[in-house]
C-alpha cells in the first residue's frame, strides 16, 4: 500500500480517531520529455528575465504580486509565514449537512481516509452514522500550509474526504447569459423520448479513454518497429442545427437501432459483482445523484 500522504485525527464531538489519508485518484498518463530531436536531449528549462534575457539565479527571486500593470507588491518569506495558516494535525467535522444540499460545483479531489491502529471502531461508528443520516460532514483541514474546506462521506466500506471549493472559487452562473428559448410540446416530448433511450444504469466501465489507450499502442508499436492498431475515431456531428425536429428524429432512429443490436446483451442477468456492488453503494452517495435528478 502506499505511504499516506497526511496523517492526524479526525474528530467529531469528543471522538478523536486516528487516520491516515490516500489519494483516491491517480494520473494514468502516458507522460512525455522533451528532447532535441538530433540526439534526444532531455530539454532543461531555465528561468530567465523578460528585460534582458539573461538567466536568473536561485537567490536572485522574490515574489511579487501584480497590482497594475507593470507595477508589483513584493512579499517576503516572513510575510508568508505571517499569513500561513500553523500546521495542523487535525481534522474537526463543523457541521453535518443532507447530502443533497451541496453543489457539486463544489467538490475538487478525493482522497480516502484510513484508520489507523486503533482507530477502528471509532471510523466503523462514523461512517455507518453517516450512512444511516445520510449525511455528509463539513469540515476544515490544512494541508502543506494551505487551508482547504473538505467534505467527508461514506461511500461503501470507506471513509472519504473530498477538498472542497470557498464559496469564492465558484464562479456564479449569473456572470453568464444562458438561453431562456422558448420550447414546444412536440420538441420536448421526442427529446423526452431520446433521455429515455438511452437511460441506464452508471456503470464506470462502460466509459473508456480512446485517446490514452491509442497513444499507448501508438508507443508500443513504435517500440516494436510495427503498425498500431487504433481504435477508429468517429467523425463529429456538425453543430449547425438547421431542424431541430428533424435532428431529433434522426437521433432517435440510431438509438433505437444501437438498443436493438444490444438487445441480448441487456436482457442477460445481472452480473453477482454488479448487485453486490449495487447493495454496497451508500446511501449519501445515492442521495447525492437523487438531487441532481431533482436539479434537472
């Protein structure tokens, strides 16, 4: 397993359960240098002043802040020391609110929080008070000097803990013009009737990256001296809609005709993993996808 990437308490009330957090998501890549071409020279990049070109060492930095234009507010380490929030071993749950209140523009990245040696009744206890509430809690913590707003929820046999937006990263939708068109009943039933065929149960591994696996074989082939063989890339529709009726019309034909060709591979059981994992789902995770529902 691999090492935690924060360590601490996270207490509710007068518990205090010792955790470990991991990071819930990883970069799958593929990662690419930049060489010169001749002899394949790992590049190095250099950080150079803009009025003269010239290199610039190490002790030769500061920092500045651009108020206007060419004009700058220099900050010095001790002023970052000042402003830093102390380091904090801790995470405090503030508040506990229904999972479907929380705007999903909100949520950033997800980590999972593990019990440490001892810990766990007290994380059991937790986790299963928040399914059952269907609740999520609200909670503060500081990670590499930098305050973030985290959420944490029981999303099956885990405890995990997502940073979390300040309301004043979201950007409001009203600094946006969105269109208030007006719709007719026949336009809203057939694209009724297109949501509906093609409604179905999440299923994350049904949605794959074209893009990743053709450049790992393009890689892979190229290792080899060979040809790759790629996964064929559909031509984009064309965003000029000249009928919208008739556009849907036509989107309804080929998903009818998609449903037919997957006709014996839907109406086969469901698989024991799928229901398994189906009865595992917690509860705040389904409340949370109730609300989006609810939100469309």
């Amino acid at each position: 397993m691999a090492r935690p990437i924060w360590k601490g308490t996270l207490g509710f009330g007068l518990v205090s359960i010792p955790i470990e957090m991991h990071t819930a998501v990883r970069d799958t890549g593929p990662h690419f240098h930049f060489l010169r071409e001749k002899d394949l020279s790992r590049i190095l990049f250099q950080k150079v002043a803009q009025n003269d070109g010239r290199p610039v060492d190490k002790d030769e930095l500061v920092k500045g802040f651009e108020y206007e234009k060419g004009r700058y507010v220099i900050l010095t380490k001790e002023d970052f020391e000042k402003a830093a929030v102390k380091r904090n071993s801790a995470i405090e749950l503030l508040d506990f609110v229904a999972a479907g209140e929380i705007d999903d523009r909100y949520f950033d990245k997800p980590y999972y929080l593990l019990p440490a040696k001892g810990g766990e009744r007290a994380y059991a206890l937790l986790r299963e008070a928040l399914r059952e509430s269907n609740k999520i809690g609200i909670a503060k913590i500081v990670m590499r000097e930098q305050p973030h707003l985290a959420a944490v929820e029981a999303i099956k046999d885990a405890l995990v803990l997502s940073t979390m937006r300040f309301r004043e990263e979201v950007v409001p939708e009203a600094e946006y013009s969105f269109p208030h068109a007006q719709i007719k009943a026949p336009e809203l039933k057939m694209a009724q009737q297109l949501v509906d065929g093609l409604a179905g149960e999440w299923n994350p591994e049904k949605y794959t990256n074209e893009y990743r696996a053709n450049l790992l074989k393009i890689i892979e082939a190229k290792r080899k001296n060979r040809t790759p063989r790629l996964e064929a890339q559909h031509a984009e529709a064309s965003a000029d809609v000249v009928d919208l009726m008739e556009r849907l019309r036509a989107s309804l034909g080929q998903t009818a005709t998609g449903r037919r060709a997957h006709t014996a591979e839907r109406t086969k059981p469901t698989s024991h993993a799928r229901t398994t994992r189906a009865k595992s789902r917690s509860s705040s995770a389904t409340h949370r996808g109730s609300k989006r529902k609810r939100a469309a």
